[in-house]
C-alpha cells in the first residue's frame, strides 16, 4: 500500500509547493477562502452552539497551543508553517 508521507508529497509535487490545499490556479489559499468553506462546513455539519461559534482561527490557534503543550513549539510552529 502508500503510505500518508508518500500521498502527502505526493500532492505537494503535484501543486509544486509546500502545501496539500490550493485553488484550482495551484495557488495558496487565501486565509478568508479558508475561513469561509470552514463556516459552511460548520453550518452543514448541523452541530449547534451556545454563543457565537468558533472560527477556523480560533480552533487553529487552540491546537496550536495544544501541541505546543503536548509536544513542543517548534512542532507547533511547523504545522503553522511559521518556520
């Protein structure tokens, strides 16, 4: 079978960069594209919420703080793609 890694780089060669998720022109997506499918995917998943909902950044931030807990800021950080 493949393995995640060879999937992975897989898609990164494809698109030619570091990233698995771009627009259909190969390009990064924007932080605003990405926060708006979030929130229809939040909607059409039906899950309800007291209060306002949480955003893609707020939950982005929330595991960030958590892995940098659990494991370490440098893994944090290179999920966040902050090298």
């Amino acid at each position: 079978g493949i393995s995640m890694k060879e999937t992975l780089d897989k898609c990164k060669k494809i698109l030619g960069g570091e990233t698995i998720i771009a627009s259909t022109r190969r390009e990064p997506l924007s932080s605003g594209t990405v926060s708006r499918y979030f929130m229809r995917a939040r909607k059409a998943s039906g899950l309800s919420f007291e209060g306002d909902p949480p955003t893609f950044h707020e939950l982005r931030s929330l595991s960030a703080r958590l892995y940098e807990k659990q494991i370490s800021d440098k893994f944090a950080q290179h999920l966040l793609v902050h090298n």
